[in-house]
C-alpha cells in the first residue's frame, strides 16, 4: 500500500493523466476489498475485478516485469464464490513468484466449470515454490476457510508449473450441488 | 563529488528518488542504478561509490543481504516501504533509514546527515535496537511442506499429514490423499512441528495426534493404530512414555 501511494505520488508531479488512471484502481480495489472482510459471499465477477484492480496497480508499479491475462466466460460471473480466496492467490503470485524473479513473468487467471464444480486457477510463470517449507499463513488461511464454508466439496490445490512458476487452483461447489 | 547508486526495483520510483536527490543535493552524482539485487552487488564493486540508497525488497539478493557485500567506505540509507525492516537495518551499518512514500523534509535530513558524518557506521549496540523495537517475533510452526510426488511439486498442509516416515535419506509424508517424499530429516522436521499436533514415536516416525484411533500395548512396545487406515506404527520404547495412561 505504501509502495502504491509512493508511486502515485511521482505520478501526481509527472504524469496527471498516469497519477488518474493509478487512483481509479486504487480506488477500484478498496471499492472491492474492504466490504469483503465481513460478508460471507462474494461473485466471481466482484474477485475477479478486485484482481483485476490490484494486477493494474501493480502492472503500473512494475512496469515491464508484469503481464496479466483474466478469462472467464461471461456466463460464469454472477456465480457466487468466497470473498478474498483469489485475491490472496494473486498476491501470493505477485510477491512470491515475480517480484522475486529478476525476469518479467505473466500472471493467468481462468475460471472455468468442471462438473458440478467452479475451478479458478491463478499459474504465474515466477520463481515457483522457492523454500522447502513455508509458514504460508494466506494459504493456510484459505484452506481452513474453505473446509468451513464447504466441507470436502471445495479444494485449494498448489502445484509447481512448468517449466518454472506456480499453479494454484481453487475449487468450489455450484450452488444447487451444495444444497 | 559525491557519488551515489539507487537500488530500487520499482522504475517510477527509481524516478522519484534521482528527482529529489539531484533537486536538494545538486552536487552529488548518480552514477548508477540497479533494479536488482545480483546487479547492485556488481555495480557497487565496479563503481565504488560513496552511498548507496538501497531498497530492501528487490529481486535476487535482497537490500539485507546486499548491505553485506558493501565496504566501510560506502554509507548504506536503506529504503523501504515497511517500517519494521529498521533494527535489522541499523545492526547492518546503516546511516539512515527511509520509509515511503519520501518526504522532502525528511530526505534532507538525511542528506545532511550523509554530508557531515563521518565514515565510520554508526554504532549502536544491537540490543538496545530490540530494546526500542521489540524483539522479532518467534518463528511460528510450519504449516505447509513443499513434497515431491512422482515428478512434479506439491504443497501439502502440515495438517492433513498423517504421519512422517524415515525412509533412507528421504522423509515419507502420508496424508489421506496419498504419499509424498521430502529431503528434510526427522530431526530438522520435529523441531518445526507444533508439539501439541505431532509426536515422535521412533528413531524413524512422527505422527499426528489426530491421526491415531487407539493405541495398544504389547509388553514394553505399543503399537498404534490410524484412523481409517490399514497401517500400525510401531511405538518404540524410548518414546512410549507419552502414551502411558496418566
């Protein structure tokens, strides 16, 4: 966040029309994530512009060394899914992966249907799983959270990509199989 | 005149800090900038200059471990967005600490400290840092392992495991989802495990807690059964004293 408003601080001495863009994202983003820390459900389409927000942000920040690319079928959008699950993953993926990296790396994030089941997958092609072990409390995070909300039926699954970067996938139910 | 390098990743405000530094110190010159950690570490051989603005998160090397490659003579102003960086940044030698966004006030301070001090670092035992910051907080326990499951890598939750399993220089981890294999011994794993989830039973086995269904004596061994599983762990007598009845 500091970072953020470092930079929209140069862009506001240097480029009005850069510093305007940066504030609409940002402003964007909070829209989107800051109701969420209560409510119990969000849509896809709202995770997925909060994403959306933050990679732009970020995208501004990095400049060459990020490239991001979102696809989700239209009629998948007004599906329910957690509040700040992918938003978590995508950070992960930014920090963990392709600050890291002294390489510019691309960010994917899909979503798509898989049985009765809604699969969104954030892959980035970074630095992948660098340390043995991780203290990973965002991933711990979502995983507990997942198994209130849904039991069994939803899964978060963390895999190393090839040939470098990191896949992970989350899975929950469609609504009528919760029932 | 003075000379500078600016170690910072993110280009706009790489920018933002050449622009201030050549507006309130015109004398000095930026002879070189580095995105990264690796090319920091070179051009600060190569062009030995005498300060460095050093962020601290950047790729490859961060500022910390750029700050040891640097010589006496050169003064170390660390940059950062997190203030929580400083004690380890004054243990490192540092003049000054910056935090972002830059303020000009601020800067000049600095600035006017990099012109009238000395070269020596400035000395300030490392206690009385934690003294002032408080200590760092203690390493939580692990909560994910990175395992290798045939050819590709796999994050497995610390608690989904069932057990952990010595297997000659390999460390077996079962969960209900399958089997996976990690390099890290017995010994270096229990040290990170909460105690209160995992125990040792044997030179060559941890098990979880919750994973286990009964336990059933034969003598001075036990033997434990899992939950839902076909399997029994041998308790071994050294580390049966865990499972005795209270």
């Amino acid at each position: 966040m500091f970072n953020t408003l470092a930079n929209l601080k140069y862009l506001v001495r240097t480029d009005a029309d850069g510093a305007q863009q940066m504030l609409d994202y940002l402003v964007g983003y909070l829209q989107n994530a800051l109701p969420d820390m209560r409510s119990v459900s969000s849509t896809l389409e709202r995770e997925l512009e909060l994403a959306r927000n933050y990679l732009s942000i970020m995208q501004i920040r990095m400049g060459q060394r990020l490239r991001f690319r979102i696809d989700a079928a239209p009629a998948l959008l007004a599906l329910p899914f957690p509040p700040a699950m992918l938003i978590s993953l995508v950070e992960n993926a930014v920090k963990h992966g392709l600050e890291r990296a002294s390489r510019p790396g691309e960010i994917v994030i899909s979503a798509t249907l898989s049985g009765a089941r809604l699969r969104v997958l954030v892959s980035d092609d970074g630095t992948g799983l660098a340390d043995q072990m991780g203290q990973g409390f965002g991933l711990a995070n979502i995983h507990e959270r997942l198994q209130l909300l849904y039991g069994d039926a939803a899964s978060l699954a963390v895999t190393a990509a090839q040939p470098n970067g990191v896949n992970a996938a989350l899975t929950v139910p469609l609504p009528a199989a919760k029932a | 005149m003075p000379t500078a390098l600016i170690v910072e990743d993110e280009p706009l405000l790489m920018a933002e800090l050449a622009d201030h530094l050549r507006a309130l110190w015109p004398e000095l010159e930026i002879v070189g900038q580095a995105e990264n950690g690796i090319e920091a570490v070179a051009l600060l051989e190569s062009l030995q200059p005498d300060m460095v603005f050093l962020d601290i998160q950047v790729p490859g090397l961060n500022g910390l471990e750029v700050a040891r490659h640097i010589p006496e003579s050169t003064q170390i102003v660390f940059v950062t967005a997190y203030a929580e960086y400083a004690v380890q940044a004054f243990e490192a030698g540092a003049a000054d600490y910056l935090v972002k966004p830059l303020n000009t006030a601020r800067l000049l301070q600095t600035i006017k400290r990099l012109k009238t001090r000395s070269r020596d670092p400035f000395q300030v035992p490392p206690g009385v840092w934690h003294k002032v910051f408080g200590q760092p907080a203690a390493t939580p326990y692990m909560k994910w392992i990175k395992a290798s499951v045939a050819n590709t890598v796999r994050l497995v939750m610390v608690s989904d495991v069932l057990y952990f399993q010595s297997e000659d220089k390999y460390t077996r981890v079962v969960t209900a989802a399958g089997d996976a294999l990690i390099r890290l011994p017995l010994k270096s794993l229990i040290a990170q495990l909460d105690p209160g989830q995992f125990a040792q039973i044997h030179r060559g086995a941890i098990v979880n807690y919750q994973a286990i269904d009964h336990v059933d004596r034969y003598g001075a061994t036990m033997e434990i059964q899992l939950k839902g599983r076909a399997e029994k762990l041998q308790v071994s007598e050294a580390y049966s004293r865990q499972f005795r009845q209270m």
